[in-house]
C-alpha cells in the first residue's frame, strides 16, 4: 500500500515524521494516517512528499516487472483521489516497471456528473492526449475552453495548464495517454 511505501522511503533517508510534514507543510497526525494506511493521499500531496523524499512519484506505486504486460480490466491500478469526483485506473505499465520501461502511459478516467477533475489546474512535463469514450468533457487548456464529445481528442503539450469538467447528468468516460510516462 501507498502508506507502507512512504513509511519505508522516510525511514530508509533517516527522517522522522516532523521532518516530512515540516517539508510538505502537512501535520505529522496527517503523514502518519498516511503511512499507516488510515487515509490515501491526494496526488498532489503525494507529489509534495515525493518532493520532499528526492523520489519519483512512481516510487509509492508497485508493478510485476515483465517486458511485455497485460493488464487485466480486473487488475487495474486504481487512484481515487480523495475529495475528488475522478477515479483513474492504470492500462499500461506505469513508469515505476522498470523491465517495461514504459515511454508512455494510458489511463482510464471516470469522471462523475457536474463535475470537475481537480479544483486547480494541472501542469505537468508531459505531453497528453484525452479521448473521450463516453459523455462529454469542457477541456480548459490556458486560457481556451474546448468541447469534447464521444470519439474526440485534445493534444495538450507538455507544460500546459489545464483542467477538465463534465458538464452533463451522466458519467464521463476516456482515456488519457502520457507520453513520457511520469507515475
């Protein structure tokens, strides 16, 4: 689990729970519900703690190692971010499978009605691409906002701010791909 990963990353680079939450700016409570798995961080908290432990995010997240992986709809990892309306599930190999070395990820969205992926926008150095499998998605890409309905696409270059909502009564449904691979 998530937790059990930071705990050993922490202790390994001999820093103590004060130590971590002073670098995040979260409180030693929090960062020790995270560890012993009470809570799931955000993704963004679990950059910030990446950050502040000088390891990749895909450091927290575990993948058989195979040169050529399946990925079973089943078996799919899956982030819930807390606080959030999006689930997101792994279709590839993440970065972190070093006998994969994936130079892209896929990722499965499911975006719940009238909602929004993240209250602030993301930017990241990867380029991604959105295709929407089912419902409709606003993309807000900088300062442009774009409709996206069943079948379509946006680009978005690496370095973009940008943010997704779905504006409709129902599910959306897409996938997300990554390239260079950076969970």
């Amino acid at each position: 689990m998530i937790g059990t990963k930071i705990r050993e990353l922490r202790v390994s680079k001999k820093m103590t729970l004060s130590s971590l939450a002073k670098q995040t700016n979260f409180t030693a409570s929090y960062i020790s519900q995270l560890e012993r798995n009470i809570i799931q961080p955000s993704l963004s908290s679990l950059r910030k703690i990446s950050d502040a432990l000088d390891v990749p995010i895909y450091s927290f997240l575990t993948f058989e190692e195979s040169q050529h992986v399946i990925t079973k709809a089943n078996e799919r990892i899956k982030l819930e971010v807390p606080d959030s309306n999006i689930i997101y599930e792994f279709v590839s190999p993440m970065a972190a499978n070093k006998a994969a070395m994936p130079k892209m990820e896929i990722i499965y969205f499911k975006l719940e009605a009238r909602s929004w992926t993240s209250e602030e926008p993301l930017v990241h150095a990867a380029d991604e691409s959105v295709f929407i499998t089912k419902g409709k998605l606003l993309a807000y890409v900088d300062d442009e906002k774009f409709e996206l309905e069943v079948g379509d696409n946006i680009y978005i270059r690496e370095n973009a701010m940008h943010k997704y909502y779905n504006p409709t009564d129902e599910i959306t449904e897409g996938l997300v791909i990554l390239t260079p691979a950076i969970y």
